[in-house]
C-alpha cells in the first residue's frame, strides 16, 4: 500500500474518534465522573457547592423556619457588593460634602444676625410640649446617626485607629443603642408631625423666599410665615419622608421575628442605609441653621420665646398675625433666657 493512502486512513481514523466517541466514554454516568474526579481532584467540591447555590432548591437542616433549608443565597453576595462598593462610600462623601459646604458658607457669611436692638418684649414661639418633642427627636436622631456611622464606616474609620478588641465592644454598643432608640425616634416623628403639619403647609410667599434664598446670602429681608420655606421643605422632606422611610425600614430589621425573608432584609437594609445616608448629610444644615447659623434660633428652641425684633426680622407674617391677634400666643418681658411671663398661652402645653 502505497504511503500516501496509509496517511488519508490515519486521518479518517483520528476524525471518527473525535467525532463518534465510543460507546463506553457515552454510557458514563455523573456519579461515574464525580468518582473519577474525587481520584483525580479528591479536594475539589466545586460541583457540591454548585448544587448548594441553585436558586430554590431546598436542603435539610435541623433548624425549621424560613428558608432555614437554604444554606446559600446568592443576592447576599449581591448586597454586600452593593452596600459596600456603593451605598457607604456615597453616602458618607455625601455627609463630608455637606459638612464641607456648610463650613466654607459660614467662614464666607458668619452668623446670621437681628439688624436691630432687642426690645425687650418676648413672644412664645414654642410650647413646652412642643420643645419636648423636638428635643427627643434630634437627641434621638443624633444618638441614631452616631451609632449607624459607626456601624455603616466605623471598619474604615475606627477599626484601623483603635484595634479589633475595641472597635468590636464599640459595634456592639452601638448595635444595641440603635434598635432601641429607633422606637423612640418613630414616636417623636410622629408627634412632631402632628404638631408642626398645619404651620408647615405651603403658601405662594414661599416661592418668593426660594427665589431669593431667603436672603442668606443678600441679606435682604424676605418675609415668611412661623416657618420659612427652607424648614418647610425640611419638615416634609427630611421629616415626613425621609424619616418616616428610614424608620419603616429600620422596623423590619429591628424586629426579624415576624418571620421576613432573606430578601426583605436585604431590601430594608439598602432602603435605610440611603434614606439615613441622605438625612444625615441633609440634618447638618437644620442642625447649623439652628445652632451658630442664625443669631437667637437656638434660644427659641430652647427657651420657648424670641424678642420681637427677631419675629419680625425672619418671620414677620407670622409676626403679624399674633400682633393682629389672629395668632395665640403667650407674651413676657426680658430675655429668652429668663422670660417673665406677661400673658400665658391659651394652651400652657
């Protein structure tokens, strides 16, 4: 036989090996294959493990409950590749920015301050259950913010500065301090909306102090109601929203015995990690603004009364109105520190 024709019969040969195997390399079963490769790769569990991971499949445990069968999720991978890679780096360039911007206006503007002289005659601008429920809703949300910061960076921050041992004493406590609080903080918010939704209410002299905005940086004097548009739209936005999301989510994790699926955790967790991202970076100008940025709003708060001038200066409808009698209001002499009651409230509370 000629050489030539030996070669085209090796070639035919090789191409029905590759093509048609034979029939016993086609009768292997799976569990003949995963016991060639427990021999060939006896650590690899790669197939186990792909098992595990299919999506509704359930397997047996000891424990009985919601998915209690399900020993690996695979959206958790998701969720933290989310929360870690987006929402806490965000949201906490969003807090940094924010506090950046404040304090760059404040060394360019200074203290908001009452043109003229202190008159001597106080209006009350605030109740006493008024005060009470603003004071335990920002302490609240300051201990909340305080706490889901450490909780949210304290790893990035924290955990490099003062060591494993401390940071994780820290996490705990700070872990504790949230679910319990965060009732509390619901409670206020709810009041706090109840008292404050009738003065916040829109009027058309709101789009004029918007335009102007509210003359922080002009200095122009823009006239507004008890609450200037700017506390308008904290109150509905932070407040109302923001807030009322954030607590919303945060009762699901806080109380997981009512038996929530994975998934809904997952959800309430992303859904409060940004609504609380966005509340804390947006709370630090309120938090300004009625501390060291407008002259006598923290006294207001405090206190209950403000001089005349400074009702007249930053609100003077509202200033009007309990001149003209429109508005109850109790009347003292003095400062806000140290009120001496002239004519009390119709409601003392």
């Amino acid at each position: 036989m000629k050489p030539i024709s030996v070669l085209w019969l090796g070639v035919i040969a090789l191409a029905l090996l590759l093509f048609f195997p034979n029939d016993q390399a086609l009768a292997q079963s799976p569990q003949d294959t995963a016991a060639q490769r427990q021999q060939t790769q006896p650590y690899n569990n790669a197939p186990v493990w792909r098992e595990v991971r299919k999506e509704g499949r359930e397997h047996f445990t000891t424990i009985r409950g919601r998915e209690t069968g399900v020993l690996v999720q695979t959206y958790g991978e998701t969720w933290r590749e989310l929360r870690n890679g987006w929402i806490v780096p965000i949201a906490a360039l969003l807090i940094v920015a924010f506090a950046c911007a404040i304090g760059i206006f404040y060394l360019g503007r200074g203290s908001i301050k009452v043109h003229d002289r202190p008159t001597g005659r106080l209006i009350q601008r605030f109740t006493v259950l008024e005060r009470w429920t603003h004071w335990t809703m920002a302490i609240s949300f300051c201990l909340l913010g305080v706490t889901g910061l450490v909780m949210m960076v304290g790893k990035y921050v924290l955990l490099p500065v003062i060591g494993y041992t401390l940071f994780a004493w820290l996490a705990q406590i700070a872990k504790n301090l949230h679910n319990f609080i965060g009732p509390v903080f619901l409670a206020s918010v709810v009041l706090f909306a109840v008292m404050f939704v009738r003065d916040t209410l829109p009027h058309r002299y709101d789009f004029t102090w918007f335009l102007k905005a509210g003359g922080m940086v002009s200095g122009e004097h823009v006239p507004s109601g008890k609450f200037n548009a700017g506390e308008k739209l904290w109150f509905w936005g932070g407040v109302v929203v923001l807030a009322s999301i954030a607590c919303a989510s945060g009762l699901v994790m806080d109380f997981p015995n009512f038996n929530q699926s994975r998934l809904v955790m997952i959800l309430a967790n992303v859904i409060h990690s940004v609504a609380a991202g966005f509340i804390m970076a947006l709370s630090l100008f309120h938090i300004y603004m009625g501390s060291i940025g407008v002259e006598g709003a923290y006294e207001g708060m405090r206190y209950g009364y403000v001089d005349e001038s400074w009702a007249k200066e930053h609100h003077q409808y509202w200033y009007d109105d309990v001149k003209a009698g429109k508005v109850q209001a109790g009347s003292a002499e003095g400062t806000p520190e140290a009120p001496r009651l002239v004519h009390a409230p119709t409601d003392p509370t």
